[in-house]
C-alpha cells in the first residue's frame, strides 16, 4: 500500500462510497432510481424526492439514527446494528408500517419437520 498514493486511495474511496450508496437507494426510500451510471441514479433519486415513500424513508432514517445512539453507548458498540434492526422492526409492526418486508421480496422456507419413523 505504500506504493499507492494517497490521490489514487482517496478515488478508489470516493468510488466505492458512491458504488454502495447508489445499490441501496432504491431501498431506503422506496423510490427506484433511473439510469445505468450511478451518478446520474444518485441525481434521478435526488431529483424525484416527491416520490419517495414517506413510510420507508423514515423507516431507513430511524435505522440509522438508533445505530447512531447506540453506537455512542461503549458497551453498545458490538451489538448496534442488531439493535437499530430490532427495535425499528418491532417498531414497523406495532404501527403496521406501509414498508417492504422480507417476506414481500422473497420466499422463506419453512423448516422441515423429520418424518415420524415408521410403526
């Protein structure tokens, strides 16, 4: 790493952080953003605000905020973003949040039960 300067870290940086951004706008407020370059998706979500679902935009933001708290608790650190998770879950399903749920994205198989062994 020595041999790279800090210029070229500094891009490759910015280029991930902008990569990862952009693969989860569409999540965070509902809105799918248009396009195939990543920065004009970040300026298609940016300029289409109005159609950002309300419920899962702040559902994303107070994810965010308690990882923030809990990030500020020492103690709390290893167990942040289980918390932020849970809590903001807990909190979805008691005020029956118009939100994407896992189970409206993809299938989850049930456990199968071992079959009765034979009489």
């Amino acid at each position: 790493m020595s041999f790279v300067s800090n210029a070229a870290m500094t891009g490759f940086s910015t280029g991930i952080a902008l990569q990862i951004i952009t693969g989860v706008l569409k999540d965070a407020p509902g809105y799918k953003p248009e396009g195939h370059n990543k920065l004009y998706q970040l300026g298609n979500w940016l300029w289409h605000v109005g159609d950002w679902r309300l419920a899962a935009a702040l559902t994303a933001v107070a994810t965010s905020g308690v990882w923030a708290a809990a990030l500020a608790v020492r103690r709390l650190e290893p167990v942040a973003l289980l918390i932020a998770r849970v809590t903001v879950s807990v909190a979805v399903a008691l005020l029956a949040a118009d939100v994407e749920l896992v189970r409206d994205i993809a299938a989850i198989p049930s456990p199968r039960r071992p079959s009765p062994p034979p009489t």
